[in-house]
C-alpha cells in the first residue's frame, strides 16, 4: 500500500502510534494545533533544525527507512551536542512522495522514535505533506544548557588548544564504498548510514566548563576548524600527523591511491566534535573524557592571534584546505 492509497490523516495516525509518549515538558503535544512545552527553571532554551533531502544527503537505494528517520533526528542531536545543551524534544516535517509505501513511513517513524527515546527525546508535533519530487526529513530539535554554559564557534582565544573526538573521514569512505559499490568496511558504512551524535560528550564538556568553543563536524574537519577560527577571530594551525584518521578509512583511500590526510579532513558527516581549550583546562578536558567514556579525545593544533589557516605535513605549512560546501557542484 501506498502513502496516495492510504490517505493523509490515516498516515498521520500511523506515524503517532510510533511516536515514544511525550515526557512531563510536554503539556501540550501531537495532535494539536501547535505544541505547549514546559521550559526547564534556570535554563536557557537552545534550538536547531536540519532537512535530509533525497539524492542529496541519503539514496533510498543503500538507506534502509529506520536508518533515514534516525538520522534525521541524529544530525540534529549533533548540533545541540555541540552547543552543550541536552536535547528535551523534536518537531517532524515529512514531505512525502505518493507512491512511497506506507511501511516505509512507519519504518522511518520507528527509527526515530528509537533514538529519540534513548535521549529522553520527545516528539512535540509534526506535519506532513505531499512531495511532488524525493522523500524530505526535516527535524527541529529544542534543548537547553544551563544560563550562560552554552558552547559557540566564537568563544576560541589565540592559544587555545584544538582538540577533537573520535576519528575523522570514516562516514566518507562509507559513503564512497556505497557509491562504488564495494562494501569494503562494514563499519565506514555504518557510520554513514547510522552516525552517532556525541550527546553526552558535549552536555559534559559544557557543564565541567572543559571548552571556549565547540562545533560538530556535520561538513568535516576542514569546515570546523575553519569555521570555529574564523568565528573566534583567530588563525588555526593543525598538525596532519595528529588529525585521527579512521583506520579504516585510510586503508580504503591507500588502496584507492588518493591522499588520506585531504580526503579524511574535507570528508563531511563525522559527526566528531571539535573544541578549543585553554592549554590549562586539559586537565578538565581528560576527566570529561573518561567520565563519558568518549574512546578518543585528540589534540590536533592550536588557534593562533594571526589569521592564517594552516596544516602542517611533512614538515612544511600548506594552506588549510577547503571544506565541503553545499552549493558547490
Ligand atoms: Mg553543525
């Protein structure tokens, strides 16, 4: 059956029955003409939205439905990590194309529902609509960070340490192993399809005051450190030889004969954080870690007072490279 045959407000009540019960915030939630939602005392709201759009960020052809919505919810749970707030609850937009099955919606819902319960997430409302082109997910999420402890790009000082957790260029060489079609790393591609938010690493990083500045890696290294220097009024010097490529990963592009370095730091979708911190509050940065259980937390350069943008290799500076950009062919 198809999502035409089944008709909008039969839909609607499929994907509601999907959907984990809201928690106490929720006064008023799905179902209504708009959510009522109870703020926490002393906190500070803090809110993002991301679109997955088809044949742009996911194909239909290697995402299994469960893997789209969860992802959808994912990306979003990323940007509030990065702000230091914890994620309260979430708002889903579908426009859905007629001939999708209906199974398919009711897979995506679940693969949301799945990850918004794991972080307490829940879902205050919604809207669906009819897509005359591709599937599109588009998340709100809210959160909050207690006053005055959210993270920004902007908060880095020349001095700082750049440090970043996880490995980076993973979800990359996933992706290009799906689009070759050689399923070379089962875990590359996972971390494509089902990439993790570091939820509990930013909360924690923002309440110990452990960072100045923090930003996810949605658009890849190379765009957030960028992006976290040119916010912070600083240049960014990086050494190539500390950046933590995913093994993994690296074996893909050394057998491919491409450069590991530029294709792990310009490769998007990581879903890593990156933070600059004060050379004193290591100290603070290395207890976070152990208490959230975070494998890798990794020095990689340093924010500086001239503007420049640089990467250190072989023992020469090149100019930091370019990350991914949207509007770029
Ligand atoms: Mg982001």
């Amino acid at each position: 059956m198809t999502v035409s045959d089944l008709g909008e407000h039969a839909l609607l009540a499929r994907i509601l029955a999907r959907l984990p019960r809201p928690g106490a915030q929720i006064l008023v939630g799905p179902g209504d003409d708009a959510a009522v939602i109870e703020p926490g005392r002393n906190h500070r709201l803090v809110v993002t939205t991301d679109a997955l759009v088809e044949d742009v960020h996911f194909s239909r052809a290697w995402c299994r439905p469960a893997d789209i919505g969860r992802k959808a919810l994912a990306v979003n749970l990323s940007d509030l990590a990065a702000m230091g707030a914890t994620p309260r609850w979430a708002l889903l937009s579908l426009a859905v194309p007629g001939a999708l099955p209906v199974e398919d919606v009711e897979q995506l819902t679940e693969g949301l529902a799945a990850l918004a319960q794991v972080h307490g997430v829940s879902v205050a409302g919604g809207n669906i609509t009819r897509s005359p082109g591709g599937l599109v997910v588009d998340v709100t999420v809210g959160g909050e960070v207690a006053s005055r402890r959210w993270l920004t790009r902007s908060g880095g000082h020349p001095g700082d340490e750049l440090w970043v957790s996880g490995t980076v260029g993973a979800a990359r060489a996933g992706l290009e192993m799906l689009v070759a079609g050689d399923a070379a790393d089962a875990s590359c591609i996972a971390r494509h399809v089902r990439p993790e938010a570091r939820v509990r690493l930013g909360i924690v990083v923002a309440k110990a005051q452990a960072a100045r500045a923090a930003m996810d890696l949605s658009d890849g290294l190379a765009d957030a450190v960028r992006k976290v220097a040119v916010a912070s009024g600083c240049g960014a010097l990086v050494s190539g030889e500390a950046v933590p490529v995913d093994p993994a990963a690296r074996r893909w592009w050394e057998r491919r004969g491409v450069d590991v370095l530029d294709s792990a730091v310009a490769g998007g979708e990581d879903y890593e954080l990156l933070f600059a911190v004060p050379p004193r509050w290591g100290g603070r940065l290395r207890n976070v870690r152990r208490r959230v259980a975070t494998p890798l937390i990794t020095r990689i350069g340093v924010l500086t007072r001239d503007g420049g943008l640089w990467l250190e290799r072989d023992g020469h500076r090149h100019s930091w490279p370019e990350g991914f950009e949207h509007f770029r062919g």
